[in-house]
C-alpha cells in the first residue's frame, strides 16, 4: 500500500478526510480575513493549501502505521487493511480529527 491508496481506503471507509477538510477550510478562511485584501487567496488557492494540509496529514499516518506493520509500499493492502481494522485506526483518527484545532 502506498499513500495515495491508504488515502483512497480512508476516504471510502471513514469521515475522516470530510472532518479534516471542513476544519482546515475555517481555519484558511478566518486565517484569509486577517490578510490585507490585496493578499487574500481566492476559494482555489484555500482548496489547495487544504488538500496540501490533508495530504501531510495522510504521509504522516502512513509512516507511522508503515513501522507498525512491519511493511512497505509493496506489501500487499491487504495486511494494511488487517492492521487497521484490527487497531481501529480509522476510528481513532475520526476522534482525533473531530477534537482537532489548527
């Protein structure tokens, strides 16, 4: 599994990446207003920075579960998905995204 999947697996599985997305958006939007008006990012530009902002988030989860599952890009997903289910990571990661400040 590689991140691109395990990012895939998250989003079909969980609420994880809606919760991150509506969280990084106030945060971008109110952090947007205290730019000078001349400076602000237009809704493309706060969609990007999110997705970047997401796109960590993923790279950070999958090295940390990477050592946990003693596996690498080319291990099969199978023992990824086993390991998630199994440690309920998805559900951790909704809890942790839902008490999540920025």
């Amino acid at each position: 599994m590689n991140t691109v999947q395990l990012q895939k697996f998250i989003s079909d599985n969980s609420q994880v990446e809606v919760i991150f997305m509506q969280i990084a958006f106030e945060y971008l939007n109110s952090k947007n207003k205290k730019r000078q008006p001349a400076k602000r990012w237009n809704e493309e530009q706060i969609t990007r920075q999110a997705e970047k902002m997401y796109a960590q988030v993923v790279e950070d989860l999958y090295n940390k579960l990477h050592t946990q599952v003693k596996a690498n890009r080319f291990t099969p997903a199978e023992k990824w998905i086993q390991f998630i289910n199994q440690n309920e990571v998805l559900d951790g990661l909704e809890e942790s995204m839902i008490e999540l400040e920025l």
